[in-house]
C-alpha cells in the first residue's frame, strides 16, 4: 500500500507537469490501470454542447487494442455516448452514464450478473472479440466548478496473468484519487489552453480590425506573420555563417507570430485620413477636383476672352488665348498625375508646381487669389508617396503607439519579448530608423526577420493604390539596395533568397502576374553571401 500511495504521488507530479494533452490523457489511463492493476479501460471525454460521452483513449491488454494514445490509431471505431436515450426512459442506463450524471463511483463484480445497468453493448463486444469482461470500477472526473467532464473505466482487475477479481475499496480510493489529481490537470490544462486560444484570437482581431480601418493596407496585418514565419524558420535551419547557431524552439515561433500579428497594433490610434490618404490632396475628399474647378474658372475666363476678341476682330489676341486655355488643360493633367503619388517628384516638377500655384483666378467674393492655396502647394510638392511631412510622423508615430501599448501589457514570461520583435520591424541596420534607432548589434535576430517580412510585403501587396503590384524581381532588387543601404540585414536577406523564402510566400499571397524569374546571380546586397544555384 505505501508503494502504491507512493507511485500515486510520482504520477500526480508526473501529469501536473505534463503539457501536451493527448499524452496527458495517455498517461491518466494507463496509470489508473497501473494503480489498480486492470487489464483494461477507457477514458471518456464530456462534449458540453452536444451531451455525448466520446471515447478519447481506449486500452486492452490481453486484446492488444492501444486506440487513440500518442502515435496510435484513433478511437473512430467507437460511436459516441449520448447521455440520454429520447423518449425511453425506462432503459437502463450505460453505467459510465449514470457515473456521469450522477457524479458517483461505480463498481460493478461482474458484468453478467444483475444490476440496474445496461451491459448489452459489453456483452456484445465480448462475443465478437472473444473477451470476457468481469468487474468494472466508473470514476467521474469533476473540475473547479463542480462539473463533470469526463469519466475513467477499469475494466478486468487482474490478482495474476489468469484470475480477475473485482476492484476493492483500496482501489477505488486510489482510482478516486487519481482521478481529482487528473481533473486538476486536464482543467488546467483547459484553461491554459482556452486563455491562449481568447488571447490569439483577441491578436487576430485586433489585426483584422487595422486591416479593415484601410482598405488600401487590407491584409498587411495578416500577411505578416506568413512572411515572418517563413523567413524564421529559413533561418533557424540554415547553415549560413551568421546564423548558423541560431535555432528557434516551437515557443520561439510562437512568441514571434504573435509579434507579427501584433506589430502594427499601434495603427488604431493612427488619424483615419492619414491611413487612407491615397492622393496628395486627399482629406474626407480629394481637393484636386477643387483645384480642377478653379481651373474650370480660368478656363472660362478665357473663353469670354476670346469671344470678346473675334467681337472685336483681333485674331491674334485669340490665338494667344487658345494657347493659354491648352496650357492650363495640360497643367491640369500635370497636376492630376502628380496629385496620386506614383512617380518621384523632380527638382523641375516642384518649379512647375510652384509656378502653376502663382496661377490667379477670382473667387465667388471677387477677391483675387492664387491656383493653390499654401496647403495645397506643400502637398502637391511631396517628392516621394502621398504623405508630407508631418503627416509621415504621424504615421511614424504608430510605431511609438505600439511599443506603448504593448510595454504595458504584462505578458507572461514565454512572451516577454513581444514587444521588442513588434517594435523594431521599422529599424534600420544602420541607427537611421525609428522609433529608437536602434541599429544591426542592439537587435535581436527575430526582430530584424520581422523588418524584412514587413518590407517584402509592403512592395508586392496588391492594395496599394498609389503603385501597382510589384514583381518579384523588382521586389527583390529593392530589398537588395536596402540590404546594401544598411536598411535591411544583408545575412538574413542572404538567407531570404537563398532558401527561396520569397517563392513559398508568392505561391499563397501574390497574383500570377507578380511571380517571375528574378535574376538572383546579379542581384545587388549578397556581395558577401554565396549564392546557391545561381546558374539556374
């Protein structure tokens, strides 16, 4: 007896540290069996909504029958329980039923003789199989709360190889025993495995929701951890030099896919109209069509000039008029082209700018005014995008927000590092980036994985209305200039290229059209990295 209480106790240890469950399940069973010497027995798992009792383990020694345990066959064979039988109710219940619903021990010397309970499945099993099922001994597992969510069944306990007898009140205590120990186990279990499902989905949620405030960044937040995730475990078995010792564990990864769906977290505090600004003049509305009516004015200003002039016989006069009405319809197109944020903005395209603002037109109060208004002339003269300056520190500023927000969440430990792999995928390698500068040595290596998913999916997204999708070549010799820049990590883009990271994300996320044959022999920021097959 003190061997058994002793054993009773290394298994308790032994199921409270376990953490994968189907091993745990394996390990409540057979330790149960274990303690009471059976030779066989199932473990049943409650499904609240639907009510029926589903086999999750099911063990026979004499039989040879191991179904549903880690790398075993599964327990398909076995039809659900169904807690009650409609319209019957004076049927005889399954006796892990009645164990269930009424929260109590069953034991049972042998199934063949009377009882209030229903053996006909058992006794069926035995004549197909050749079994013999004698004693039973039903323990219901209760949780915290009170309620039932599984049952254990010991079938047949074995005194030697050839004499079954039935369970003793030793064994029930022991079963008993057993059981609150595994109820505390799997509970916990749940629980852990519930918190980490509501806060995973909650990441999710939050990403959908950023993802949805801009339709012109749909999916970036979803996009991401794919990138991320494909890169990280490029890296973490590859043998280049510079990470050749870098390995990632499974809740390595985890740590950094949640990162990855957190990283642009900070944008729900980002001005709606700053995210959706998909043109220069764009505000609630896009003002270059404010800009087209004051042109209109000119227009016809002009126009009243001119029938003014054929009035009075000078045609010459008129033919400086048509001029001047082509001109302004193509500084108007001029304007337009600029307005969407395409094309670089040249030194001679922010003086035509300049000089088509000095434009006058008169206003419905008769007060001469320029084309563009001093706000209108600072936007159009962005060089690069759509965002001028300050408009691009408040989109900056969502790095600042997510660190913010996510410094202040008290994750647990295997999670620590959430917000610094979120916060850097805006760093570069050389301390020019933001919102830290931090540079190459003061980043971890997830951190800067992340920097280049976010950048890879930024160039090919397909939303973005402001450029066409990208190709993978002209992608990748982007990235290969940043690399070379001291913008990205020039060993981890080594990495990217060689294990071919970019064709298994374009095979899921990019258009037909995007996916070509880049030019990996003459790609520019692997100067220092061999390249793999560049022949091809």
């Amino acid at each position: 007896m003190e061997q058994r209480i002793r054993r009773l106790n290394e298994i308790g240890i032994a199921l409270s540290a376990e953490r994968n469950q189907s091993r745990l399940l394996e390990k409540i069973l057979s330790s149960a069996r274990e303690l009471t010497a059976a030779d066989a027995g199932t473990l049943y798992l409650l499904d609240a909504d639907t009510q029926l009792l589903r086999f999750a383990l099911v063990q026979n020694d004499q039989l040879g029958i191991y179904l549903g345990g880690p790398g075993q066959p599964g327990v398909e064979l076995f039809q659900p329980i169904p807690m009650s039988v409609a319209g019957d109710e004076t049927r005889e219940p399954l006796v892990v039923v009645w164990s269930v619903l009424n929260k109590q021990t069953v034991r049972i010397r042998d199934a063949y003789d009377p009882t209030e309970f229903d053996f006909s499945g058992t006794r069926a099993f035995d004549a197909q199989s050749g079994y013999r099922s004698h004693s039973f001994l039903t323990v219901p597992l209760i949780n915290h709360e009170g309620e039932v969510f599984a049952a254990l069944q010991l079938i047949n306990k074995r005194a030697d190889a050839d004499q079954i007898q039935p369970f003793s009140d030793t064994d029930q205590e022991l079963a008993e025993s057993l059981a609150s120990q595994a109820a505390v186990a799997l509970t916990n279990q749940r629980l852990i495995d519930e918190m980490k499902g509501l806060f995973d989905s909650f990441t999710r949620v939050l990403a959908t929701a950023i993802d949805k405030k801009s339709p012109h960044t749909g999916n970036h937040c979803r996009r991401v951890p794919d990138a991320t995730l494909f890169l990280a475990e490029a890296v973490s078995a590859s043998d280049h030099p510079a990470v050749r010792d870098f390995v990632m564990t499974e809740a390595d990864f985890y740590e950094l896919r949640t990162a990855a769906w957190l990283h642009d977290c900070g944008k729900v505090v980002t001005p709606h109209h700053v995210m959706e600004k998909s043109r220069k003049l764009e505000t609630v509305f896009d003002r270059i069509e404010l800009v087209a009516a004051r042109v209109e004015i000119l227009l016809r200003d002009l126009e009243i000039q001119a029938l003014r002039q054929q009035l009075e016989g000078g045609q010459q006069h008129t033919l400086q008029l048509n001029a001047q009405r082509e001109q302004l319809i193509d500084d108007l197109t001029f304007l337009r082209r600029t307005n969407v944020g395409a094309e670089f903005v040249t030194d001679d395209d922010l003086q035509r700018i300049a000089s088509i603002a000095e434009y006058r037109w008169i206003d419905a109060a008769g007060i001469e005014q320029g084309l563009l208004t001093e706000d209108e002339l600072k936007n159009l003269s962005v060089r690069r995008g759509t965002l001028n300056a300050e408009e691009r520190q408040i989109m900056n500023d969502h790095m600042v927000a997510t660190l913010e927000m996510l410094e202040q969440l008290p994750f647990p430990r295997h999670l620590r590092r959430v917000p610094e792999y979120a916060g850097c995928h805006h760093e570069r390698m050389d301390g020019k980036g933001y919102p830290r500068g931090l540079r190459r040595e003061q980043m971890s290596i997830p951190a800067r994985i992340m920097g280049i998913a976010d950048v890879f999916e930024a160039l090919t997204a397909k939303e973005r209305p402001y450029k066409e999708p990208m190709k993978l070549s002209q992608a990748l010799a982007i990235m290969g200039r940043m690399a070379e820049e001291g913008h990205l990590d020039p060993d981890l883009f080594a990495v990217f290229v060689d294990e071919r990271v970019y064709e298994r994300y374009a095979a899921i996320h990019l258009a037909p059209e995007q996916i070509d044959l880049p030019d990996l022999a003459h790609l520019n920021g692997l100067k220092s990295v061999v390249k793999k097959d560049a022949a091809e």
